[in-house]
C-alpha cells in the first residue's frame, strides 16, 4: 500500500481551516491556541486568519505518524533516484530525530507497558 502524494507546501492531514474571520477557532480541540494567534500576531504582525494557518500547519507537520513519514520520505527519495541501500540509512536517521504522533494504544497495552 503506497501513502498518497503530499504536497509538501500544504500539508494539512484533515485538519481544520483557519476559523473564518479569524477571531477564534469556534471547536474545543482549537481553543487552546486563542492566545497563541495572539502572540503570533503581536509578535509577527500577521492577521489572525494567517496565524490559524501557521498553527494548523505545524499540527499538520507534527500529526504525521511514523508509518506514514517513512512511506512518504521513501517515496520522495526513490523519486530522487536514491536506491533502497541508500534509503533507508536516511529514513532511520531523519525519523530518529523527528516528532510523531505516537500509537495509539489501549488500557491493556498501557497496563502492559508500565507493569511489563
């Protein structure tokens, strides 16, 4: 099974939108971020709805779980002409120093991991 093309300039993995006219995200999941668009605004100058954008943006770039960055990163470099024994070397290292989303994992496996 192949991961979809990305577009790496706008990466939105199903995320919500800029909240129209920028003046709060209007859901629970985007309310924490209120005061940073007001952070960003006053630090950057940028409107409101430019700053939902950024925020969802990095969402977006960190949500990517570890599954899918390596089909995506592998698909970008075989497309560079990079062989697998090339690949894959890479792949390990950039993952080892990027943020994913993690598992999701339920009660049992949580018991599992802290009791053994």
């Amino acid at each position: 099974m192949s991961a979809p093309a990305v577009d790496e300039g706008a990466v939105t993995h199903g995320r919500t939108q800029a909240p129209a006219g920028g003046a709060s995200a209007g859901s629970g999941e985007d309310a924490p971020f209120a005061d940073l668009v007001a952070h960003l605004r006053r630090r950057s100058g940028a409107s409101a709805a430019e700053c939902w954008a950024m925020i969802e943006e990095v969402r977006a770039y960190f949500s990517e779980t570890a599954e899918t960055f390596v089909r995506r990163r592998h698909g970008e470099l075989r497309r560079e002409g990079r062989s697998n024994a090339q690949i894959f070397p890479v792949v390990a290292a950039e993952l080892a120093r990027r943020c994913v989303t993690p598992p999701v994992y339920t009660e049992r496996q949580l018991r599992r991991i802290v009791y053994g």
